[in-house]
C-alpha cells in the first residue's frame, strides 16, 4: 500500500512538514503542511506517468487556451488520489477541521468564466481517460479581479493570489525558452530570417492533473514572462544601468494580468503579445518533444517532420492561441526548411478549432499596422497564406467577388484587420461548436461559406462537465445517496446515472434526495450569514442565477419578474404565495457599463424588497458576491432552480446549466445553447422550458422588433418599467436606471421584453410544482438521471476519436507500489 493511504502513516508525513513549532503554526501553516503532504502522494505518480509517456511514445494532446479557470486545489487532488478520508481523519486528530483548512486556499481564477472553467474540466477527464495531454497557458500573476460591493456597485480589487505562494506548482527554469517580438524581416537566397527582435523569456511553472482513481498524473505548464539579464543594457544607455534594470518590468508585465474580458474583444497590443507569447513558448516545447522522445530518437524518421501530426494534435481553445497557425508555419519553413505546401499540409492536419462564440463584438479582428510592428514574419506568413486560400476559392467560384471579400483572413477598411476566427478556419482540420444548435450556427450562419467550401471539416462537441469537482467534491451528501442506490461506477461513466430511472418513484430515494437538498440548503444559508450577514429562509425556493453579467445572458429579465412577484405581493398581501430567495451573481467586465449597471439595479431592487415589512420573508433578492469556483462550489449544490435564460441563438453552450442539473435543481430555460440537449435527454416535460425560439427571433428580426408593443400591451410589464425607470428602486438617484430602460425600449439587441409574458407564466408553473414537494423531488431525480450525456468525460471521448485521432488507453497504468512489467 502506497504510503500514507492509513491515518496513521499520513498522520506521521503531516507532523514531519510542520516544522514550525505546533503552538506557534498558523492555520496557514496547517493548510500548507497537508498541501505539501498530499503533493508529495501525486509527484512518484507524476514522474512515473511522464516517463511512461516518454517510453510508449503516444500521440500527445496540447489544449491551447489563454485561460485555464482552474479553482482550488487541495480537495480535487485528495478526491482524485482517494486521500480524503485519510487526510480527514489525520487532521481531526491534530484537533483541526479540514473544510476550515481548504477555505484557505485560493482559487487560481485565471480565467473568466465557461471557456477557462471548461479548459479546467478538460484537464481532469483527460488525465481520468489517461491520455498523454498537456494544458499549456499563461501564469498570471493577478487572476480575475476580486469583485467587492460597495453602495451597491461593483468595485473591482487585484486578485493577488500567489502573494503566499503556490504549493502545487513547481517552477522549471531548466526549461526556459525565448520568445521573440518586433524586429524586422530579410529575405535571402538561404531563405527568411527574422532579425533584430526583442526578446522575452518564458519560464515555465508546472501543475500536476491527477486523474480520477488511476494514477495518471498530466501536467499543466503555465509561463510567466522573464526579461533576459541582458535586457535594455547592450544599447548605447551609457549610466542608463539603473533604468534598464527597472525597464525589465516593461517585458514581464506581459505575463501581470487576465485580461477580464467575456464575450467581448478588446485590441490592446499587451493582449496580442499575451497570445504570441503562449504559442511562441508552447510550439518549441512541443517540437523539442517530438524530437526528442525516446523513440524518436533511435528513429531517423524523427529528424523529419512527416510523422509530426501522427504524434502531435494542437487543439485552440477559441481564436485566442490562433497565432499557433502561422507560428507553426514560421517554424517548418524558415527554421526547419520543410517546403510550404509539406508545411502547410503538416499544419492543418496537426491544428483543430474550437469556437465558443456567434456575438461580432467578441470575434478578434486584429489592425494589420499592430501585426506589421510586433509580429512583421507572421503578418507577411498570413497574407501568404490568405493569397493561396482566395486562389483556391477563386477557382472553384470564379467571378464571385463578394465571395472572396466574405472569405479573406484580410478584412479592408480604412483600418484593415486580421479575422483570426477566418485563420483558424482555414488553418484546421476539425473546426467545432460546442452543443449541437450552436455547431449549427456555426456552419450555417458565422462560417456558412467556409462550410460550403468544405462541410466535412465542421464537427460539434456538446460541452461537458467533471462530475469529479460537479458533484463527488462538491455535494458529497448526494454523489453519497446514488452510490448506495447503484455502485461509484457512474463517477466515470456517468451515463450509468440512467439505472436511476426505474427508482424515479422509489420513496426512500424520494426523501433522501430532497434531504440532501435541505441540508445543502441549510448550510449554504448559514455561509450567507456568517459571509454577509444575510438572513435568509432555508425553505423558501432557492432560485439562483449565477454567469457573467451580460446582456445576452438577460439578468435584466429575471429583474423584471422580481419586480412583477414584489408587485403582486404588495397588491394582495393575503393571497399565498411561494416563497423566495432569488440569487443573482456574477462579475462584469471593469469597462461594460450596462453590465455595471445591471448590478447596481439588482442591488437597488433587493434595498427595496428585503427591507419591506409586507413582504416579509416571502421574497429575498440576494446578490452573491464575488462569484468564482469555490463559490459554485457551495450555491449550486443548494439551489432548487436554475436561471438559464439566454435569447435563443446566443449561448454558445452553457455548461453552468449542466452542474445545476446534475446537483438536482430544476431548470427555467430558453431552447439555447445545451438547454436544447437537456431537454432532450430528460424530457421537455421535465424542464421549464419558455420563450421565442432561435427561428422566432430571425423571424422578430425580419420583421423588426418593438419594445414598445410589449410595454403597451402588458401592464405588469409597464408597471414594473416605469418603477425602475422613475426611481422607485433608486430614491436617492432617481435617474439612475433611465438609460437601462432607454435601452430596453428603444436598442435591445437581446429581445427582453418579447420573453417577458412567457416567462413570467413559466415562473408561476415552477411555483405551482413546487408546492408538491414529492412530484418536485420526482422530477429532480429524473434530471439527475439523465445528466451523464453532461460529462467532459463523454466530451473528451468524441474529441480524442472524431479530432484527434487518439484512442484513450484501456490499460490503466498500476499504482506506484506494484512493479512494473
């Protein structure tokens, strides 16, 4: 047995890391010590998974993404190790409490939201199926920001979460590669060079990926960005010695900061060098290790780069590491010497794209003037690359102009812009949405010509979710209650959940369900209190609306339907109605002010409404502070509904959605995004689903849509319009909200108030199944069985087979203590 899986062993590795004296360790300390001891379980693994791979030599996964949105570590490795148990009876007995420990760690936040978390589930089920696959981003050393409420509105602070160090990364300075910017081309009869760059370093930090239960260890590689020690002093600053030294900061500040951006593109030169930068460092980790592997070293086909995409598939996590394309390119013709047609042909075979987005204003359109300046080798592979694309497109559409305008990476202008979305298009074998209606979109609207041109390239891959951290970590009390009803197996194969179907109406599963979700209830409103202060009622409805703040996404019409429910009570005080305690959190991009705005009204409603007697506890609005990781973590194991409400046609995919399934809450939901596939797999009937459809809201469009019909017509909707348009929510600001409703009446690209009628009628029949708590638990165990499509598991299963072209191994590898064959 390997060391430490008793108490007593563990309990012994724990009083050796603590080498502070035990009266004066902090519980930092004590956080620290048990990081380090379950660390130390992971690194026999994790040099043994990676000389595995060196020795057997499989095909290598790199996911490319500039965010990985990663969370806390500590209780995902002792769940995956299967340490938990030891580590939580080692720390009772030191006299401590392990949740109080993991509440010290912080989150690594470095992403935004759906696209950094799915890369983070992406990890897990990769290392869970034991393919040899690398996560490869950027070390930033501040996060997403912090989000604090003050008056309520959002205050954004620096997320400083390295300032106690990081115990699960280790820094590997042996590995250090340079990255190149600025500097000029040259042409020559040896062929191209790059001369007179810039030149920062990447250092790269390694994180250990336990899969689950199987002793597969995968690395995440994050760079952070290091000046050379030459840096600024070989020009001709004579004395200048101090100022070069201070100017390092200029070359490592590109690794400082996320950019805090969701859905939305912001072309800032810092974040194109951001994208360079982790491509750059990545391609020569990638190719150093195809050289080099054991195998190919004794085979003299590896000095060539035929076999390259037989052993390495690059998968971009949208347009962001698209640069992957020309860098690759760059790299095969100018430094490797490969002809550009055998170059071209490796890069496309070697390169697949995810895209997660149909919004314009999030597609990157980099200015050809920012190209020419930082990257003029990879601006002039580009327009190479284009030339040869319109040729081909010319010859199969001669004449179509328009055609070819639509097609070019190239867009012209009085600003000419790079369409990165177009490269990696062009530049991919596998281009993917990521749930069935979006991959729809995909090639039927935002790539519709590319799709023409060549549909076998267009895939979809429905999103999916780690039922590892979604539902084992985070509420233990049900993963609990479905292992006693039909084994653990389902904890990797989750489409096992559906041997809960003939148990829908089991009574004791009926009560133990809806008492797990009590007690999840229960302890969620306590960390309200101790949190905020905030009193809520444990048994009124948990009606949670957690994402980024967005127009699209419609926080605005759950705010309406507050507005409409406090109405009505204040109208009939007698009448019975259900109570409530509507959640509603998320950040807002610093520069978004309608998102900023949305907050400040969300708290502004629930200023009037949680401090009106006649409302009582019958309805709460809570905004949840500072929405990340370890807070999901804790809300969505105790809601009862959840907010899913998107103008059709919008949400890519969704994957908060599918946790709220599986943690047994119910959905209100516009067919958008995976809602359609949940629908789907539970049953319509199981599911409120509301709203135009993506076919009405072509139609509304054509036609043209008019706020003002909805806002005459319905006087619910007038009524709680004109409460927030006249300051009834804001009496100290009585104009506050005006260009809130000035844009709902008169610029709503997102159609709130066509939804509005429906969805209030939606809400009222959620309110009506509730009152049955039994035919409500009925259908909650229905959801949660028919959840396994949801796992990343299944997900990453179709990329290996459909993209990459890499089986995962059913040769589970043994555990450290058993020999080796």
């Amino acid at each position: 047995m390997a060391l430490g899986h008793s108490s007593r062993d563990f309990n012994r590795h724990l009083h050796f890391t603590l080498v502070k004296d035990r009266n004066v360790a902090t519980r930092r300390d004590y956080y620290l010590a048990l990081a380090h001891t379950v660390r130390d379980h992971l690194v026999g693994r994790w040099i043994r998974t990676q000389q595995r791979y060196y020795e057997r030599d499989p095909k290598r996964i790199y996911y490319l993404s500039l965010e990985f949105y990663m969370g806390r570590t500590l209780q995902n490795t002792m769940v995956n190790l299967g340490l938990q148990n030891a580590c939580d009876e080692a720390i009772y007995q030191l006299g401590l409490d392990l949740e109080e420990l993991e509440e010290i760690e912080e989150d690594a936040g470095l992403g935004n939201g759906g696209l950094g978390r799915l890369a983070a589930c992406f990890l897990d089920s990769m290392a869970t199926l034991g393919l040899a696959a690398y996560g490869y981003g950027i070390r930033y050393e501040f996060g997403i920001f912090n989000q604090k409420i003050v008056n309520g509105w959002q205050v954004e602070e620096a997320d400083d979460w390295l300032r106690y160090g990081n115990p699960w990364e280790k820094a590997r300075p042996e590995y250090m590669l340079p990255v190149h910017f600025y500097g000029r081309v040259e042409h020559s009869p040896e062929g191209v060079r790059w001369l007179d760059t810039q030149v920062v370093l990447a250092m790269p930090y390694d994180t250990p990926v336990p899969g689950y239960k199987n002793d597969t260890v995968n690395t995440m590689r994050l760079w952070s960005a290091k000046a050379p020690n030459d840096f600024k002093l070989h020009d001709f600053n004579v004395g200048g010695y101090i100022e070069a030294v201070l100017d390092r900061n200029l070359a490592e500040n590109i690794s400082r900061v996320l950019y805090p951006n969701d859905n939305f593109f912001e072309g800032k030169e810092l974040r194109l060098k951001q994208e360079y930068f982790v491509v750059a460092a990545t391609l020569q980790d990638i190719i150093r290790r195809f050289k080099s592997s054991k195998f190919g070293c004794r085979d003299p086909v590896r000095t060539s780069f035929e076999t390259f995409p037989d052993k390495v598939a690059i998968q971009l996590n949208d347009t962001h590491p698209a640069l992957a394309i020309p860098e690759l390119m760059r790299i095969l013709v100018d430094v490797e010497k490969v002809d550009w047609d055998k170059a071209w042909e490796i890069t496309k075979k070697t390169c697949a794209y995810t895209n997660h987005t149909v919004l314009p204003e999030a597609l990157e359109r980099w200015p050809v003037s920012m190209f020419e300046k930082l990257l003029p080798r990879h601006l002039d592979i580009i327009y190479a690359i284009n030339q040869r694309h319109l040729d081909h497109v010319a010859a199969l559409f001669p004449g179509d102009v328009d055609r070819l305008r639509r097609m070019s990476v190239i867009e012209e202008g009085d600003c000419k812009r790079i369409n990165m979305a177009h490269l990696c298009v062009i530049g991919s074998h596998a281009v993917n949405g990521v749930a069935r209606i979006h991959s729809e979109i995909v090639r039927q609207s935002v790539f519709k010509d590319f799709y023409e041109l060549e549909p076998e390239k267009f895939q979809n891959k429905t999103n999916g979710i780690t039922p590892r951290r979604w539902l084992l970590l985070c509420n233990p009390g049900l993963a609990e209650t479905i292992v006693e009803r039909i084994g653990e197996g389902f904890l990797t194969d989750l489409s096992q959940l559906k041997k809960l179907l003939p148990l829908v109406g089991d009574e004791a599963l009926i009560r133990d369900v809806a008492q797990v979700k009590q007690e999840n209830k229960v302890k969620f409103s306590a960390f309200l209190e101790k949190q905020y202060g905030v009193k809520v009622n444990p048994s009124s409805m948990f009606d949670v609306h957690v994402k980024r703040i967005h127009e699209y996404k419609r926080q605005l019409l759950n705010c309406l339907h507050v507005v409409t429910l406090y109405n009505r009570i204040k109208k009939d005080p007698t009448q019975a109605f259900v109570p409530r305690t509507v959640m509603i959190g998320g950040k807002a991009a610093p520069g978004y002010h309608m998102a900023k705005k949305i907050i400040k009204l969300v708290t502004s409603i629930g200023d009037i409404v949680n401090h009106d007697p006649i409302v009582g506890d019958r309805l709460k609005v809570i905004f949840l502070e500072n929405y990340r990781v370890s807070l999901a973590e804790k809300v969505i194991p105790a809601a009862d509904l959840s907010q899913q409400i998107s103008t059709a046609g919008t949400e890519a995919s969704g994957t908060g959605n599918m946790k709220f399934m599986l943690n047994g809450a119910l959905t209100i939901g516009t067919m958008d995004g995976a809602n359609v596939e949940m629908a789907e797999e539970a049953g319509a009937e199981n599911l409120f689903i509301f709203g135009l459809r993506v076919e009405d809201v072509e139609a509304l469009d054509r036609k043209g849509y008019n706020a003002h019909e909805y806002y005459d017509r319905l006087p619910e909707l007038r009524q709680a319009v004109d409460q927030i348009n006249g300051g009834f929510f804001s009496p100290r600001e009585p104009d506050c909200f005006k260009d809130v409703v000035n844009m709902l009446l008169n610029h709503d690209r997102f159609k709130v108030f066509a939804d509005y009628e429906a969805y209030v009628a939606c809400q009222a029949r959620v309110d009506q199944l509730y009152r049955n708590p039994k035919e409500w638990t009925k259908k909650v165990i229905r959801n949660i069985a028919c959840s396994g499509k949801f796992s990343s598991d299944r997900t990453i299963t179709e990329y290996a087979h459909d993209i990459w072209g890499a089986e995962p191994p059913a040769l589970q590898t043994p555990p450290p203590s058993l020999p080796r064959d």
